[in-house]
C-alpha cells in the first residue's frame, strides 16, 4: 500500500493502480483467508487436542478465550477494512485505473460539491 501511494503522489498513476491491486490479493489471500483458515482454526481446535488439561486447568481456558476472542475482533476488523478496500476498488474500476482520493473521506467531500 506505501509503495502505492509513493507512486500515486509521484505521478506514477498506472503503477499505483498495479499496486494497489497487488496489495488487494494480499490482502485477500493473507488477512480473509489465511487468517481465519488457519491461524484462527489453530488457535481455536487444535489447541484443544495439545493442551495439557491437567497442568492449566484454570488459567488454560482463560487464556484461550481471551486469546481468542481478541483474534475474532481482529478478524471483524479485517472484514471492515476489506469494504473499505472494496469500495476503493470499485471507484478505481470506475474511473478506469487511475487511483482516487480516500474512500472513509466521502462524507466530507460529498458536503463540498453541493455548495
């Protein structure tokens, strides 16, 4: 995403939008499917089956559902950020390839053009 935006402030645009759209499969691969696939799967189930329940028997569980449900929120979080990054996506798809502004910015910028 840096080198993006390094390249969309150089002018760079059709190299910004080549690396946006890398930094999307990235993000898709690693954060939407890698993550909870595996790293939440694992730390959910298979910890499970390791966890010795005869040495942790109170602060095993604990730590596991802290542990966890501190994975599920950034999950939560990966998902919103994906809608952000999808709605990027779309205005970029729109205006065909070149790099718009901030997408949690609309609000705002909607407000300037009715005057």
């Amino acid at each position: 995403m840096e080198i993006a935006k390094m390249c969309k402030y150089s002018g760079l645009d059709v190299l910004a939008g080549i690396m946006f759209v890398l930094f999307v499969l990235a993000w898709i691969l690693l954060r939407l499917i890698y993550f909870p696939f595996w790293i939440i799967r694992s730390t959910s189930y298979e910890v499970i089956l390791t966890l010795d329940k005869e040495k942790h028997k109170v602060e095993g569980p604990i730590y596991y559902y802290v542990f966890n449900s501190l994975l599920f929120a950034l999950l939560v979080l990966h998902i919103y950020w994906w809608v952000l990054i999808f709605r990027m996506l779309v205005k970029q798809i729109q205006a065909r390839g070149q790099v718009g502004d901030d997408v949690r910015s609309d609000s705002e910028g909607e407000d300037e053009h009715e005057d």
